[in-house]
C-alpha cells in the first residue's frame, strides 16, 4: 500500500500537473492539456501552406551550408535531415534549420559564420549517411577542394582601409597567402578563385557590423563563382534544372 501511495505521488510530480492519477483508475488528461494539444494539432497544417507563400527572402537569410555539401539543388534531395552533421561537429558551428527556412530546409544544416564559423576538420563529411555532404580529408588539399562560399570585404567599414591597421581577418583564414592577401595597413584582399567560405574572417572582425562577410556559394552570381570546380558544379545545376 504504501509502495502504491508512493508511485502515485512520484507520478503525479513527475507530470506536473498535466496528468492525474487515481488509485485503480488510467491516467486522466487535464482539460487545459488536452485543449493545448487540440489547438497545436489543428493550427500546424493550417499554418504551414501560409509559411510557404511567404517570400523566401523575407522568411530567412539564407546560411552557409557545411563543407563538401552538394550543389543546393541536389543537396536537398540527398540531405535527410539526419543532424548526425551537427551531432559531430567539434567546433559546435553547424545547427538545423527551423521552419522559418521553409519546408524544403528543414532539418538541414547551416553555418551562421558570425556566431561560429568552421574550422575545415571535414568530420560533418566522414558520417553523412546519404552523401550530401561528400567526404573530404583534413588536409591543405582537402581545404583547397571546399566551396562553401566567398568572402566579400566592405571597404567603408573595415578598420585597415581607414588608415588604421588591423590584419585580424588575415590571421584567421585558413589558406593566408593564397585565399587572402594583405596589403598597406593590412588591407584585406580576397582572392576568389582560392577562398573557400569557411565564414573564419567574418567570425574574427573586430568591427560592428562585421567589414567582411561570407555569401554563400548557392547565392553567388555564376560570375562570382571562381573556385576550382566551379565550371563541374554549374554544369549539374544546370543539369538538374533542365530535368526539374
């Protein structure tokens, strides 16, 4: 009896009031949990059709993807929003979309390069199970091979190029010397054709708003898009679109 006494009360505590137990009798939902619940359950599909109508340029701001991602378009169809990219990670940059991306991101990964950007250990792309994210080695050549986006430098606000001397940007990136240059005060040159978007400038900018910032490969102009392999990549999207 007083075991029973006892499972009851522990039962009672551990649902907070959601759930009520009677000696003998199942488990009763309150009526304030089932009319929460009601509610959710019915207002979800109506809302999702309206979150797709939305202009996508309002919805989000559009992230970079994790290194040795697929061309967005083939992407998607590969990426089953598994997380296992995320759940490895070391450096804790790669999070999963919400619904605020819409329905076709969900789930998938992204890399805010201002908050964390990443470190090119190419973990992500050892465990996708599907192959969007194709497998890439740690190493220089590895990084060199990465297409994740290209750094853009804003002039106007970067600290080196009012006279002040700065190099911060520099000092981060992975390839010095070859994606990034430096020039009088350390002014900040990219080079397009060897940056690789890796979003480590941009976390490192000691300015506010940051002076240098990553566009993701998948909303670059076909003429900003001067890595090697670049020509490959536009050749399967444009493939994908033709049997869209």
């Amino acid at each position: 009896m007083e075991f029973e006494n006892w499972r009851v009360e522990f039962i009672w505590n551990l649902e907070r009031g959601y759930f009520r137990e009677r000696r003998g009798q199942p488990p009763v939902m309150r009526r304030s949990g089932f009319v929460r619940a009601f509610l959710a359950g019915a207002m979800l599909p109506l809302l999702l059709p309206l979150i797709e109508r939305l202009p996508k340029k309002s919805r989000f701001k559009r992230l970079l993807r994790p290194p040795g991602a697929k061309p967005e378009r083939e992407f998607l169809q590969d990426c089953i929003a598994c997380g296992q990219c995320a759940n490895v990670c070391p450096n804790k940059c790669i999070s999963l979309y919400g619904l605020e991306a819409g329905i076709e991101n969900l789930g998938t990964p992204k890399i805010n390069a201002r908050a964390q950007a990443c470190i090119l250990c190419m973990a992500c792309t050892q465990v996708c199970p599907t192959q969007a994210l194709r497998k890439m080695e740690p190493t220089k050549e590895g990084m060199r091979a990465v297409k994740m986006g290209r750094a853009f430098v804003s002039e106007d606000l970067c600290y080196s190029f009012a006279g002040r001397t700065c190099g911060v940007c520099y000092r981060a990136c992975p390839l010095p010397g070859e994606a990034m240059t430096l020039g009088l005060y350390e002014q900040p040159h990219v080079h397009a054709e060897h940056c690789v978007g890796c979003g480590l400038c941009e976390q490192a900018c000691i300015q506010m708003p940051q002076a240098i910032r990553v566009v993701p490969y998948a909303d670059l102009a076909p003429g900003e898009r001067l890595h090697r392999g670049a020509e490959r990549d536009e050749h399967q999207i444009g493939a994908g679109r033709q049997t869209a």
